[in-house]
C-alpha cells in the first residue's frame, strides 16, 4: 500500500492510494499514520478511491482515530465511496468520526 501525504496550512493530509484496506495491508496503514499524525495533531485521511474496507481496515481506522485522540489531536475523513460509507453506516462508525465529502471542507472545519 502506498500512502501519500502533504500540510495544507497546519493541516496532515493522508491520501491512500489504494482501492483496498484490508487484513493484508491494513499494518502497513497503521504503522505510517503512528509515523506521521505524531507529528502533526490535526489530521485529515483522504479515502478517494477507497472501494473495499472489510472489518480490519475499519478497525485500523477507528485505531488511526484514537491514536490522533490519545496524542491530543484529531482525525477527520474526507472523500468516502458509496460502498466505504455504507460500511461506516452499517457499523455506525459514523457516529465517531467526523466525516467530510471532499478534501477542502475537512482541512477547513479545523480553522472553526
């Protein structure tokens, strides 16, 4: 899995280029975000291309969450396929996360 990240203003953006987490690369997914939100507490995942999400990429996820928590920071997600958000509707992970249609609107909701 390749992730792709860049600041906008004080904000980490984290663009996964893949179209699939899963219980095969989800460690390489949850080893980069430790790596790169310790740095930085606000933190954006841009999932634009993301089609498939089984129950250990959600659980990666929600661990990106509460490590970004943990560390005083905060995670928000942007850019979710129709598939990935009914994952996140079925599982009611929506519930934790604050979720976002595009990448512009989440990097601002941090300037509120």
């Amino acid at each position: 899995m390749e992730i792709k990240h860049e600041m906008i203003d004080d904000v980490l953006v984290i663009r996964l280029m893949t179209d699939r987490v899963d219980a095969e690369n989800s460690e390489i997914l949850k080893s980069q975000y430790r790596r790169l939100a310790a740095q930085a507490p606000k933190v954006v995942m841009d999932l634009q291309g993301l089609e498939f999400l089984d129950s250990t990429g959600l659980g990666v996820i929600v661990f990106c969450l509460r490590f970004s928590q943990e560390n005083g920071g905060l995670l928000k997600l942007a850019n979710l396929s129709t598939k990935v958000r009914m994952i996140f509707e079925i599982t009611r992970a929506y519930r934790v996360f604050d979720i976002f249609d595009d990448l512009g609107t989440a990097v601002k909701s941090f300037a509120v």
